[in-house]
C-alpha cells in the first residue's frame, strides 16, 4: 500500500499543481486584459499621451489652470468696471424721420434721441427744405428736455426708451 498511497500522493500534487498553474494562467490574462483596457481609457483621457509623461502633463495641466484662472478673474474685473460706466453709455437710440415742409417730397428731415441707461442723453433734429437745412441739438434729461420739443422728438425719444412702436 504506501507504494499505492505514494502514487497517489504525487498524482494528486501533480494534479494540485497543474490547477494552480491554471489558475495562475488565467489569473495572468485576466490581469493582461484588465491592464490593457486601463491604458486604453488612459490614453483616451489622456488624449493620447504616453503614460510616461503623466507627470509632466499633470504638472502643465496645473500650470494652464491656474493661467485660466487668473484670466478669469481679470475678466471679471474687467465685466465689473464695464458694468459700472455702462449706465452712462448711449445705450438707447430712437429714429423718426418725417416731412418738415409740405414742398419738399420725402421724409428727408429727422430726429434721433441718443440717450444712457439713465434716459439722458441729447435729441438731435434736422429739418430739410428744398434751400436751406436746419439742424437742433436738445439735451434729455431723464427722458425729457428743458427746451420745448416737437411731436417728433417726443416720439423719437419715446421709441429710444422702448415707450413707442417704431412704425
């Protein structure tokens, strides 16, 4: 019998041996296949950089976002004094172009209302005759005027603030 038992015994070691070499086996490829699709999406993320210059390119991406955000707070900077003198920009323009004189054909005469976020500004008016042109400046103030203003003007300085249809 110990002949048998010690056939037996290395039978089975063999046998213990070869399942664990298998195992090893797809152990091996399974890893292999893991490893292989884990750089795939690397260098997808990576935009195809080699995992070697995963440092350098970690470091410069540090680098470019901090140069973004210093951009962008400069840019908000800038958007916040830009908003603050914006009320006092030409910000609404209103145009009504109308016939001064009955001998003259067209509507050849105008006024344009040029006026800041606050409704002040100036209404500027020309009127066309066939031998001369005259041409009146009044400022606005709030959306009026100290001068005495014309239908036209009124009308153009309403439709500058969104009051009137432009038609």
């Amino acid at each position: 019998m110990p002949l048998i038992e010690g056939f037996l015994t290395t039978e089975v070691l063999s046998l213990a041996a070869l399942a664990l070499a298998s195992a090893a086996v797809v152990v091996t490829v399974v890893h292999w296949v893991w490893t292989a699709r884990s750089l795939r999406r690397l260098r997808a993320v990576l935009g195809g950089v080699p995992p070697e210059n995963l440092e350098e390119m970690l470091l410069a991406t540090g680098v470019r976002l901090e140069e973004l955000e210093r951009r962008l707070a400069e840019g908000r900077r800038r958007i916040e004094a830009l908003e603050r003198q914006a009320p006092g920009h030409i910000q609404h323009v209103g145009v009504v172009r109308f016939q001064a004189f009955p001998e003259v054909g067209s509507d050849l005469s105008f006024a344009v209302a040029l006026l800041d976020g606050n409704g002040n500004g100036v209404v500027l008016s020309s009127l066309y005759g066939r031998t001369e042109s005259r041409i009146f400046a009044k400022p606005v103030h709030q959306g009026t005027s100290t001068y005495p203003l014309t239908e036209e003007e009124r009308l153009a300085i309403a439709r500058a603030l969104g009051r009137e249809g432009s038609g």
